[in-house]
C-alpha cells in the first residue's frame, strides 16, 4: 500500500486550496481577501518573510510576525489551485494568519504567477535531485531551470499546437518555363528572415527583389545595386513577364511582413485587434509564398537575408549578408515518432523529403520555410499552415517535447490523437 504524502507531519488533505484564475496559475489578491478574514497590516515590513527552501515542488517559508516566534508556511503549486499550511494552525478548512500574511506580502503588485513553481511528476518521492530540472540557489529565491535533454517538458496547461486539421495551400503549376536570362544587370530574388520575437522591427519571412550587377561570364553576382520596392525601381532593365508577375507577389508581401505589436499597457480590445492582423496577414504571406514559389525555381539568382529586423531591408543589400540560397519545389512530408522512455514519453518531430531525413536545428527554418542544417543553401515550402506551426513550435524545443507518464494521459494523449488524424505517429 502507498505511503500517504504528508508534510511537516500533515497529509495533503489538510491543506488549503486556493484557486488560481481560471486557465492560469494566478493568484489574485481579490481571491485570498475572499478566503480570509484577516487584514493587511498597517506595517507590511513587520512581517518577515523567508524563503529557507524549494524542495520536491514543495516551497517552505520562515515568516516571524512582530513579537511573535518564527513559524514555517509550506505552498506547493497544484494544475488549478495553490495548496497552503503552515506549521500553527491552517488547515483544510481555515486559512491561518501566518499562511495569509505570508501570501499576502507575495502578491504586493495584486498578483502572482505561481507557474515557475509548477513542476508535477518531476521530483522522487524520496530523492530531493530531479532528472528534469536543475534547483540553481539565488539571494532572491531559487532559479528552476529545466535540463539540456528535457527543454521540451510539456507541462499540464503548457502550450502546445492542437491539431485540427491539415488543409494543403493550393501551389500553381502553370506552364513550365526556362530559367529566367541572364544578363550583365538584372533582377535577383532575396528571401528576407529574421527571428520572430528578438527584434524590435520583426517581420514574416517575405521575397524582395534586388538589382544585380553580374560577373564578366554571368555565373555570379558581382555586386547589388539596390533593393526593389516598387516596378519604378527597375525601369530601365530587361524584365521578363514572370519576373513581372514575381515581383508583384513580393511587393505585396512586403506590404504584410511587419508584425505589429501593442503598445505598453494598451486595452485588451486593441491587444486582440493586433493579433488578428497579424494572424490575417502571415496567412496571407503564406499564399503568396505559395504562389511565388513556381516563379521563383526559375530565377537565375536567388539569396538569403538574416536582416535582424525589417530596419535594415534598405537602400542596398550589403555583400557580406547575402548567402547564395536556392528553393525547391518539393513539399516536406512532417511525421512524428513517440517513444516510450520509462516514466515519461518523448514526441519527436521529424521531416522528409522523397524520403530522406532532413537534418533539422534550431536556426534551420523561416516559419514557412525549412532546411537541412548541412545543406543550408537549400530551402523547402512547407505544405500546410498547420505544417509550419508544428515545425515553429517544435524548433524551440530541439524538435522532441518530454511528457511525464504521470499525466500523459490526461493532459496530452488528446494532442496525440490529434496529430494521428492527419499525420503518420510511430510508437517504439
């Protein structure tokens, strides 16, 4: 028969429950004032608070109240609620002043996520080491910081890509048409990226044409000219109807690329409005990524662009940035393999093309765009919007995302079976 859990002697039974706002683990001021009938001193500084260890997801307190003895107050972070006791007198039913005064300096701002406390199924029942995160000891409370093999850990209300439907972007065939001609000065084709979220000025991954001058036996390019921005910008050069056509594709990409972004402390309602723009607008990037992409394989030269921000799409491309790129019409198949690694399960995500692995890193990919960290001249489309969103999500974690068998069951076999519907799922 299993051991009950029990705390400074006190099973789990007897601690207090404190709700979380719903779908988060905040607790609100609003929702302790209604669990307690105690009040805020008038000198906060007279309670003394601290924090002496986290230890099996389990935060102890010293909290010395004025003229009174120190007393412990344990806080363990459960999937909705915080559960709360100290060593006087709280209880299942009875939130005691130490627990409230001690809860009560913790959310001064009238807030606090508890969520860097919330670690299920990590730590041994009878070890204080964990196999997933590493406890760092600070001034200011301890740093939790997940593992190197376990920075995928899927938590219980952690994000994670919920798989509806797969729906293939319509890419035109249209007639096959010879490499486009070269000539001494002309118009080439530069893939611009960035990172998503580290830029002041980020943007979606877009097309921008560019003015080349070539060399004296037009293999390479001698040197840029400038950025196109408008069909004004190549008058005067020798540009075929499909170049016509591409560049048109790229003005209007251009036109959605930036990704806004609200202003501090901006209304929740304008917050969604954003949102919605930049959802509508890399989804529409996206069919012009599609639409572009048979014009493009024909481009005699065609390149990549870190620009670190769309700041620095001016003027001309400097020389040192511009890395010889080539696209393919091929479509990435995505598949995924689950393994089962004792007390937890491993998802991988894993992408082919006519049936060879690519080798996939971090930095290998542009939203919509993927390519093989040994061939990084070489990039593919990927087919579907829900494609590009698995492979976004699944780059910051190292391609793999760990769940404890503790609550695999009830918190992530349903994205499993998501993911079954329109994708091939091997179990080893």
């Amino acid at each position: 028969m299993t051991k009950a859990i029990t705390i400074a002697g006190k099973p789990l039974s007897q601690f207090y429950k404190l709700p979380f706002e719903k779908g988060s683990k905040v607790l609100r001021l609003e929702a302790l004032e209604l669990h307690s009938t105690f009040k805020e001193r008038k000198n906060p500084n007279l309670v003394e608070k601290k924090l002496l260890s986290f230890k099996q997801g389990w935060l102890t307190f010293s909290v010395k109240l004025e003229n009174e003895a120190p007393e412990r107050v344990y806080i363990r972070v459960e999937y909705d609620h915080l559960l709360v006791s100290c060593s006087v007198d709280t209880d299942e039913t009875y939130l005691g002043r130490y627990t409230y005064h001690t809860l009560r300096t913790m959310l001064w701002t009238g807030c606090l996520d508890f969520n860097k406390y919330y670690w299920p199924e990590c730590f041994g029942v009878n070890t204080e080491r964990s196999k997933y995160v590493d406890i760092i000891k600070k001034p200011n409370g301890p740093e939790i910081r997940l593992k190197k093999k376990f920075i995928g850990l899927f938590r219980p209300g952690d994000y994670f890509p919920e798989v509806k439907e797969r729906v293939l972007a319509p890419r035109p065939t249209g007639a096959k048409h010879a490499v486009a001609d070269l000539a001494p000065m002309g118009v080439g084709y530069c893939f611009a990226n960035t990172d998503l979220q580290n830029f002041h000025t980020n943007h979606y991954p877009f097309l921008i044409p560019y003015v080349y001058a070539a060399t004296a036996y037009l293999k390479t390019v001698k040197s840029y000219k400038r950025f196109v921005f408008n069909a004004q910008d190549v008058e005067g050069l020798s540009v075929s109807p499909q170049q016509e056509e591409l560049n048109s594709i790229c003005f209007a990409m251009k036109q959605l690329a930036a990704i806004r972004f609200s202003a501090y402390a901006a209304l929740p309602e304008a917050v969604t409005e954003i949102s919605r723009i930049n959802e509508a607008n890399h989804l529409e990037i996206f069919k012009l990524w599609n639409k572009a992409l048979p014009l493009l394989v024909q481009q005699p030269f065609t390149h990549h662009l870190y620009t670190y921000g769309m700041r620095n799409v001016a003027g001309k491309p400097v020389r040192r940035d511009m890395k010889l790129a080539f696209f393919s019409i091929d479509i990435p198949v995505l598949s995924f393999v689950l393994r089962d690694k004792g007390d937890y399960y491993e998802l991988q995500l894993r992408l082919k093309v006519k049936g060879k692995l690519l080798k996939l890193s971090n930095d290998s990919f542009g939203l919509f765009l993927v390519c093989d960290r040994v061939k990084t001249y070489l990039w593919y489309l990927l087919g579907a919007e829900m494609d590009y969103r698995l492979v976004w999500f699944f780059s910051k974690v190292n391609f793999r995302v760990q769940v404890p068998k503790g609550y695999y069951n009830a918190h992530f076999e349903r994205y499993v079976e998501g993911i079954e519907r329109w994708y091939v799922v091997k179990r080893v």
